[in-house]
C-alpha cells in the first residue's frame, strides 16, 4: 500500500525537502505547508522551498519559514505536492532530481508519475483533500494551524467550493475546522477575493478588451508584458482573470492569454460545462484539467488566438 | 413554541400565500418555492406571487408556478419570507395586510416584527437555513428538488460560502444535500457565478468608474439610470457591482450608488472587516447586516457620495 511506503520513507529520512509548482497557488503552498507540519508530528524537520509566492498568502501559518533556495544538495527525500510533471518544478526540478527518494503526491489527471512513489488522485479536487485522507490515515492531528493551510488550499482548487469536483467530505471536513475554530471566512476572504491593487487595474483591462466571439460562446482577452509592468504585476497578480469570462452567461470557453518576460503567451483555458480545455491544451504541448488548463506559445497573440479558436470551434456545440 | 404556533396556522388555513421582498434574490425565490414545496407536503396548496424577477433563478423548481398576481383578495394565511419590514414586500404588502393571518420568517437583524407570528433568526446565514431548521422540525423530508431551492438561497446569502455567517450545520447540510444527487456545482454557478451581458456591461463601467478614496480604505462607484436603461439592465442584473470595490486588498467599505427610475438613488455599501455598515445607512433610513446594507437619497450622487463618506470616515480606522 503506498500510504503504508510513503510513511516508511518519511521515517527514514533525516534531511526532506518539500516542493511544489511553479506560480504557487494557495493549494501548492498550502499542501507544502501543511506537510511540513505533518512531518513535524511525525518527529522529523523539513525545508520548504518555494522561490516566490503571491504576498497574499503571507498569513498561513509558516510562512515565514519558506525558503527561496537551499544550501543542501542531496536530500535523503523530495516531496514534490500539487505538481503534474517535473519540468513544473522549474528551480525545485534540480533538488527533487538530486535526492535519494521522491515521493509526488497530486491530483492532476495528466500526472506524469514522475516519482518513486506517486500517490495521485484525479478525482480529488485539491492536492490539500488528499492529504487529509492521507493525514487522517497516519493518525496525525489537524489543528488549527494544519486546518488553515489545508483549507486554503481546498478554497484555492474548488473555487471557493464552486466546482463540480468538490465533495461532499469536503464540505464535512470544513464544518469540522469551523468547530476547531478556524475562520474560514477569513482565509475564503484572503485567498479567493482579495485583489491586490495591480490585479484590480490588469481587471480593467482585461474587461475592457474582452472579445465575446462565436456566438457569445467563446470569449478572448490578454495583457502585455507591458501591461504586467506598467502596474507593478507579481506573482499572482494574474490570478482569476481567466474567470472572467467564463462567468458570462452563454460563455462555454475563456481564453485568456497573457504575455511572458522572454516573450512567450501563457494560454489560460476554462470551460464551462462540456469542453475539455485541458485536451485543446494538450495539442499545444500543456495539459490540466477538464475545466481549467493552460499551454505557451511563441507566436503572436493574433496567431495564438487563431489557433486556440480554431481548435474550440471544433467541439462547440 | 412559536414553531409550533406556527405549523398550527397552516394546519387551520385553507387560503395560503407565500411573499417576500422586492427586487429578490436567491434567499428570496429559494425560501419561497422551498415553502411551497413543503406546504404541499403539509397537504396544502399556496400561491406564491413574486412581481418580477431574473431569469437566473427560472430554473429553480416550481420556478415556473411563480404569480405576479392574483384574483385572490383575503387570503386566510400570509407568509413573508426573508423580508426585513413591511414596506419592502412593495405590492406583496397588500397580500399580507388583508391576510387573516401573517406569519414572517426572516434572518435580518433589522427586522420589524410585522406579522401575528414571527420567527426570526439574525445570526441565520441565510432564510433558506432557518427553514432548513424549521423542516426538520416538522419531519419534512428534504429531497432533491426542495434542497436544489434552499442551497440556491443558502450559497447566496452566504456568498458561496464565503462570509463569516456561514456555520458548520451550513457545510454539513450542502454535504447531505450533494449525497442525496443536488447538483451544488450547478446551482452554484447559476446563481453565484453567472453574469448577463447587462450585469458584464454594468460591470465594466462601474470598473472603469471606481474611485479608490481614503487612503485605499474606501471606493466609490455608480451607475445611472441612462447606463442601465442602455444596456437592458433588468431585475438583478446590478448584483455583485458593489462587491467589486470591496474584494480591492486594503478596502474598508464600497459604496455602490444606482440611479434608479424615479431618479433616486440607492446606496449599496459592504465593508471588509469591521465597519458596520447596517448602522452608517440607519441614519439614512435604511439598514440591513453589518457587512452588507443600503439605503436611498433623493439628493445628486455628488451629494450622496459626501454624505456618504462623511459618516464612513468617522469610523475608519
């Protein structure tokens, strides 16, 4: 049983390190953090290391411990969380590969199994949930501050428990905290509304230069590496303005395709009910999930345009 | 026991007819068609006539049973749901006045106690939560069509789920609603999620319009009746404008002013954290919850804003 495997690595590890996505999300953060302090009840100390994350996530408990980089090259294990392939690891993919045993624990259906040991679920709908199972299944206790992280990061993927992949467990599991006493409204608040002051502006302009096209089916915008600039845009900045336009009455697909410092479009997909976006990201070499996915370009945004409509005409009924 | 008082009304009324307040809302429509549901369990007809309201919430069963009116003059029982006075039940007031007998169920905390019966809960998240406490009471069973009515309320009033009101039982009842086959995805996004081309539109100019005033801690924003007028505003389409404002990181209190058709206009103000904006609209004769209220000038939106933010900086921190 690989709960039982993954356990024993963990024993018998001194050094571990914790990884996770590129562009961390609060489920990435909040899956690493919350492992961490899992591990702490276990009796063993770990790093974690994310080299940079959205201020907005500033408030989980441990936070303040994560590290950009380390000094150690060899780990006696990586636990990489929240992550479908290795080459999204970006600077982790180096200690992930360097140590001794790697354990990935996700929830991405187009999972790599890029570990020795990979306990993925699809079906879950946060990489947070699996750790509750897998948590619950140690014997360790969720307090307060573990509940803080896992919910965060159960908000973060089910859309504040919007989403279809969301389960009745976790709505259980968040009554459970509410009773321990953790505010979920106020991490809902921090992690699923808040808008920090350039994402407001790059708002604006993605609302501004919305395109509704096929028939109110299918809409399109971006922002320019100039834009990002021009109002201060970090890491997280571009967080929910694919949302946008999906949530148009009549809208099926969202594109939003956003300008890279080297150049590049990031392609953000969302789909409504019946298109998977995560298939169309896939002839472009990326990959998701069925309702939210993404793929890089190296063409214009005209050209990316072109060829992601081109794509979803296809399978719009 | 007022609960029992209250099965005792249905039980002797023949005539029954169920209101609520203007301008509804999920919490609203779902209470009310929640009720009829189980009113005809109790083996009683009613009526439930709602003059108008948005096409988002046609999908709600018994939806299309809805009246506007009706031949009916005296009915033996009148039951107002989530409406906090009398004068908000606009043409619905006449049905309850000339009713023999008046029952509300109601959650604000400024409710005026206006029927012979009332059962009213302020620290309720939600109408469609008390009368989740009030079926099972009565051993009435919940099924999949009534629980598809109340969760539409609950994740409305809620703000899917987000806003600190939001209690254990709320989680623990969507987890039994989801294993019975609600679709709370759906619902979710029917009324949480989708915008109209109107609301999309409104959006865009309250967006363009927003003044970040006080030091960030306050916005300002506003739609005139000629911009809703312009883009087919109807019924609902301004929810979730004055929302905007408020999800800005460092914002207080939004104020949402509308212009509406007899020139009036109506203030919408939602604070972060700890402004009681319920108290700042009492003053103008509103009122409503401490983080969600209204109230309506007579006065130029200028003067309306002045007013406004003289009141709001007296307690901003």
């Amino acid at each position: 049983m690989t709960l039982d495997d993954i356990l024993n690595e963990i024993q018998i590890a001194e050094k571990i390190v914790i990884l996770t996505h590129e562009a961390p999300d609060g489920d990435a953060i909040g899956s690493s953090l919350a492992m961490k302090l899992a591990l702490k009840q276990l009796g063993k100390t770990s790093d974690v290391i994310i080299p940079e994350f959205s201020r907005l996530f500033s408030f989980l408990p441990g936070a303040q411990e994560i590290m950009q980089e380390s000094s150690i090259k060899e780990y006696d294990l990586a636990i990489a969380l929240d992550c479908g392939d290795l080459k999204r690891l970006k600077s982790g993919e180096e200690y992930f590969e360097t140590a001794k045993r790697k354990i990935q624990i996700d929830h991405h259906g187009s999972n790599t199994m890029f570990g020795d040991l990979n306990f993925v679920n699809p079906a879950s709908p946060a990489c947070c949930e699996i750790l509750v199972e897998m948590f619950e299944y140690y014997g360790i206790n969720i307090d307060k501050e573990m509940g803080t992280c896992l919910v965060a990061g159960i908000i973060t993927d089910t859309g504040g428990f919007r989403y279809n992949k969301t389960t009745a467990e976790t709505f259980e599991f968040t009554a459970q905290l509410l009773r321990k006493g953790v505010n979920v409204s106020d991490i809902y608040k921090r992690v699923q509304d808040t808008k920090t002051r350039a994402n407001f502006e790059l708002t604006k302009l993605v609302i501004d230069r919305m395109e509704i096209l096929e028939d109110g089916k299918v809409t399109f915008t971006y922002i320019t590496q100039e834009d990002s600039k021009k109002n201060g845009a970090e890491v997280g900045d571009h967080e929910g303005l694919v949302e946008i336009g999906r949530d148009i009455e009549g809208v099926e697909v969202s594109i939003f395709i956003r300008e890279k410092e080297d150049g590049t479009y990031k392609a953000s997909l969302r789909s409504s009910t019946y298109v998977n976006v995560a298939d169309i990201c896939l002839m472009f070499g990326g990959g998701g999930h069925q309702m939210a996915a993404g793929c890089t370009f190296k063409e214009s945004k005209e050209v990316v345009k072109e060829k992601l409509l081109n794509e979803i005409k296809k399978v719009l009924k």
